[in-house]
C-alpha cells in the first residue's frame, strides 16, 4: 500500500493538539479531558487534563464487555520450566480481579506505591494491571536485581507493599528472590508494611517475618470466593507507574508515565506504528522490567485487543538458536519485537540460519527491532534469512513510545539500513551543535525534539522536577535532549549513531563509535562488535574494537583483528587512527542486551567504575581487563 505517512504528519505538524484529540477517541473515559492539552500545567504542559479513565478498563473490562470474552489475551511460555498457558480475556480478567482483591486486602489504594519483583510469570502481569485498576502505582523491578539497587528503589518509592515470587529460573540456575528481597529491606530505609511471595515449586521461599504473604494460596481464596474489584477512576495525569533507569551517580531516575497520554500514544502506534490488528498475536521478546515490556508485552497488546506473549527463555540456549523460531510457528505471531543483540546471539550461533527452515513462519510478517543500534549487517542477514520487512526503530525509557520508525500500519516508507527510518507524529526532532545552533543535513551532531514532548512521554522524573529539568531540558532549552548523537539526511530519515558520551574526540575530531562498529561488523567473521574511545596522550582519544567471532571460525584471531583495522581505515579513512581490534568471546551487556561500553572505556582508561545493576554477568568485564591488559592498557 502507498505510504500515509507525510500526509499524517503534516496533520500532525498543522493541527496537533487536534490529532490527539482524535486518537484519544481510540479510548474509554469516565469523564472526557476538557482539552487535549493545557501548556500551563506541568514543566513542558499536560496531557488530556481533566479526564478521567483506567487503564486496566481499557486493557481488559472494555473488550469483556464487546463480547470478546473468549479471545486469547496472554500466552505464557517458559521453556526453563516447560509450562505453556493460554488466557483469555475474560480470564486474565478474572485473575487480575482476584489480584486486586488481594492488594486491596492489604491496604493498597489509589496513588500507593506497589514494587513488583518477580520474574516473566502471569502473576507479574496481573499484578501490573492490579494496580492500575485499583489507581495504584507500580513499579517493576527486575526479578534477581541486586539487594542494594532495589533498596535504591523501596526508598525512593517509598512503597509499602512488594509483590514478589520465590525464584527466578535462568537456563543454567535457579536464582532465589526472597534472601535478596530481605537483604534490600534490610539496607532501606523506608519499611514496606507487606510482602507477598508467590511460591514457584522449582524453589520454596521460607516465609518467616510477620510481612511476608503467600500470595498464590491468598489468590486462591480470593478466585474461589470470585471476587470483584471495580476500576476506579483516575485522572488522566495520574502517574500509572514508575520505571527506574539506572543513574551514573549511583542515584536510580524515576521515570513517571501518566494513564491517558500513555493510553492514547500506545493504542495509536500498535495501529498506525506496528499494524497489528485486535486478535493478532503480537510478540515482544524483552522484559517486563524494561519500557519495552511495559508497553509492547503489557499495555499496548491489551489495549489493541490483540494476543501477547510472556516468554521466559532466551533467544539462543532454551534450548537451541532456533527458539525464536518455534514460539512464531506455536502460535501463529504475525510480528515479532525483540533487542538487535538478540538476533547478533542467534546468527552467532546459526550464522547460515538453518534453524529457520525447521519451524513454519508462514504467519509471521514484521521483524521490529529496537533497544540497541541495530548494524546494517545484521538488518540484512535478517532481512535474507527471513525473507519479511526488518523494521528498526527508535526511542528510549523516557519516551515509553517510539520517536522514529518506519510507520508499517500506514504503508512502510522504503528502508534505509542503518537508518530506524522518520520521526512519528508528535516528535519534531532537530539536530544541534553543542551550542544548541542546528546542524545541516547529514551533518553528526546532538538529537533533540522540540517540546512539547507528545502524549505518553514523562512528565518529569518521580519527586525529582529540579533533576528532570537539569538532566533533559537545561542543556538546549526549548528541546527535550535525547543525549542521543546522530544526523538527519535529505529525505528527512533519522540516523542515530551512538550516545552522545560514545562520540570520541580523535585529533580534534569528532568521530561516531557507531559508524566505526557497522564497518567492524561487515567483516564476515565477526557476529558482534564494540567500539569504544580510550585516553591518548597525543589524540585525546584512540578507538578500540572488541569483536566477538562467529561460532566455528577457526582461523587466528590475529589474522581477523588485522582485516578489521584495515576495512575500518578503508571506509572511514586514517583520521579515525583506529589501530586496534581485539577478539573476546564475549561482551559485557545489560540483561536487555545493551553493551556497557561505558564501563569498559572506565576499565580502559584506569578510572574508578561501579559494578553497574544491571550486567548479564559480572565475569565478562574480568575477560574485558585481561584482554585489554593483554595489550598493555587499562594496568
């Protein structure tokens, strides 16, 4: 189909509070917003003042009450444990009633802050949209986070009840949740009233204080007993939940997302961004703890009415690299969202994609991949092995919604690799120097959107205005900075190339780590790399790769590192002085899969670094020291 993509923006761009006020059509209110937007209210202005509405309603009560009871809204899978189950909505209804009933028992109303911690289990989503119906806010952390970081978070939240469950389940380990739970409490200062474990069977929790709950016998009591709990109304600028981003200072960001703006920007892009229709099965391979599980595991599917999926696997080794691939034939998924290191893991392990041929993906018509920059050589593997669109897109924790992608529900623009595509309606993004001047075309420089910044993005940060204002809107004011670098070409495409702290500064000049890495990637060796900036004397900074090789190279790695300098000083040219590649056999990265390039430029440049919260697997950054050390840096 043509794309409706320019005309809907230039709609956008002429009428914008009006184009909002129309998406807002795609929800239920209680009492309709007065305005689509009040400037005055807020620090940037607000969204849909004076409305009223609930976003547990509109995910499950609404669609029950069209008469799609029967539609399947969630389907659980845990290859770890081997359990699949599929709920309808009349179900989940039922589920997250009885939830609610049990939070409500232990005094938890609306504007309480409620902690969930547990792993990809149902129970964690009932428990998100249990809050929202009772006017609460949640806040999920990752199941297994480290005592000290969800303490960070008790206190800051001030929550007084923690929704938890006995363990996690990793592919090689059970990991038990309550010693870490106590420990955190114990380090807090802020005391929750209650904690309430849900018991897994691979690993009991002792239930020894006089807070702590079994959730999973009080949640049959209250399914036995069929209790209902009513939506209760809640102002459309009422915070839903709080989501922590992890700070440089040590001090955790809280991320506010307000219910109707939220509402209103998730429900517009499943239709006009993803093209997913109501009954769909849509599948977002990430996380409840991050943004993306938030919107695209949770809300967004619900909200559309259509199916989702809560997979509690990996993409490679649950069991094999095919695993992607089995759940798509299982259940028919028309489009899959997942993390591009996800894909780097399975091309890594299968890097002639054999496993695809084993499993049907005739259902499956989208790849969307985003989190991460993603390679043009990974675009282009997917795109020959799979043989559908592969739609990178853009945006982060603060946006909760994407700010740049190629908008498939309006007929998908052609592709750009490298480039997540155009800026969606309600993003007016500019390119500035470091003076805030905009930058001409093509040209690399700091990515900012002009405020206001659209339904669905934060407010501010959780009791911290002063520290919203100061970290995303001082350094440029009039703009929200995305401390994003990047450039925008001619036809109006977006390139993002890395964080503005990975821009390094070599002989004066200012050269994108991003760049470096899709030229390191192009290698036919090489299944994922890193680039980062170390401390020269002579330059200010000197690059240095990190490549991780495909499964079954057996030529000498010296061999390899020697080709990758020389295609980098081939396509970028001398002035990027890039001297050194070093082959490891893997990187450290987030349990979201982004690489700690900051940490290992610490590592590198002999500076004091912080175990950061969320690692994978502290080990990695041991091999990062020694392999550098190899090389005479970083001791």
């Amino acid at each position: 189909m043509a794309s409706t993509y320019h005309a809907t923006y230039a709609r956008w761009q002429a009428e914008p509070h009006a184009f909002w006020a129309e998406a807002a059509g795609a929800i239920d209110w209680f009492e309709p917003p007065a305005a689509a937007f009040d400037a005055e209210r807020g620090i940037y202005g607000r969204w849909f003042p004076g409305g009223t509405t609930n976003t547990c309603h509109n995910c499950l009560d609404r669609h029950v009450d069209a008469g799609h009871a029967e539609r399947t809204a969630l389907i659980y899978d845990s290859p770890v444990t081997g359990i699949k189950q599929r709920f309808t909505y009349g179900e989940m209804l039922a589920h997250v009633q009885a939830m609610a009933a049990v939070l409500d028992d232990h005094g938890v109303g609306r504007g309480d802050r409620v902690i969930i911690y547990m792993p990809m289990i149902p129970e964690a989503v009932f428990a998100m949209l249990a809050c929202a119906r009772l006017g609460a806010i949640h806040s999920v952390v990752f199941g297994g986070f480290a005592a000290s970081e969800l303490a960070a978070r008790i206190d800051d939240s001030t929550a007084d009840v923690m929704v938890s469950a006995s363990c996690g389940i990793e592919p090689n380990r059970v990991v038990a949740y309550k010693p870490l739970l106590d420990q955190a409490i114990t380090i807090a200062k802020h005391k929750p009233r209650h904690c309430l474990v849900f018991q897994r069977p691979q690993l009991r929790a002792e239930l020894a204080d006089a807070r702590d709950v079994d959730l999973g016998a009080a949640l049959e009591v209250a399914r036995q007993a069929g209790r209902s709990v009513a939506c209760v109304p809640v102002a459309a600028t009422d915070p839903l939940y709080i989501l922590y981003t992890s700070g440089t200072t040590g001090q955790p960001k809280g991320v506010i997302r307000d219910n109707g703006g939220y509402m209103v920007a998730l429900a517009w892009s499943m239709k006009h961004h993803y093209g997913i229709a109501p009954g769909e099965v849509f599948w977002t391979a990430s996380d409840i703890g991050w943004v993306v599980g938030h919107s695209y595991i949770v809300y967004g599917p619900l909200l559309n009415g259509s199916t989702t999926i809560l997979y509690e696997g990996k993409p490679v080794g649950t069991p094999d690299a095919g695993a992607f691939w089995r759940v798509i034939s299982d259940y028919g998924a028309v489009a899959l969202f997942t993390a591009p290191t996800a894909f780097r893991a399975i091309r890594k392990e299968d890097p002639e994609g054999l496993e695809i041929g084993r499993y049907d993906l005739s259902s499956l018509r989208t790849l969307f991949l985003a989190g991460e920059r993603a390679d043009p050589d990974t675009l282009q593997w997917a795109e020959a092995k799979l043989g559908i669109p592969v739609i990178d897109h853009w945006w982060q924790t603060e946006t909760g919604w994407p700010i740049a992608g190629n908008p498939v529900g309006m007929g998908a623009l052609p592709v750009k690799h490298g480039s997540p595509t155009v800026p969606m309606p309600g993003y007016d993004i500019h390119v500035l120097d470091d003076a805030g001047h905009p930058v001409s075309s093509g040209t690399l420089g700091n990515i900012a959107v002009k405020l206001p910044l659209p339904p669905g993005c934060l407010p501010s940060f959780w009791k911290a205005d002063d520290r919203f204002r100061a970290a995303c809107l001082a350094e440029f004011p009039g703009y929200y900075k995305t401390a994003d670098a990047g450039f925008v070409d001619e036809d109006g495409y977006v390139f993002i190339m890395s964080r503005t702290d990975d821009i390094i500064n070599v002989a004066g000049h200012r050269l994108s780590t991003g760049a470096m890495e899709e030229v390191c990637a192009t290698h036919p060796d090489v299944a994922e790399c890193a680039v980062i900036g170390i401390a020269d004397s002579l330059k200010g900074q000197i690059p240095a790769g990190f490549l991780v090789l495909n499964n079954g190279v057996s030529r000498e790695s010296s061999e390899i590192e020697r080709e990758v300098v020389a295609l980098v000083r081939d396509k970028i040219g001398p002035v990027a002085a890039f001297k050194t590649a070093i082959c490891v056999k893997r990187l450290p990265k987030t349990r979201s899969g982004k690489i700690l390039r900051g940490t290992m430029q610490k590592i590198a440049d002999r500076e004091v670094w912080k175990m950061p919260a969320t690692i994978e697997d502290p080990a990695v950054l041991d091999e990062i020291a020694e392999a550098l050390g190899g090389r005479g840096i970083g001791r």
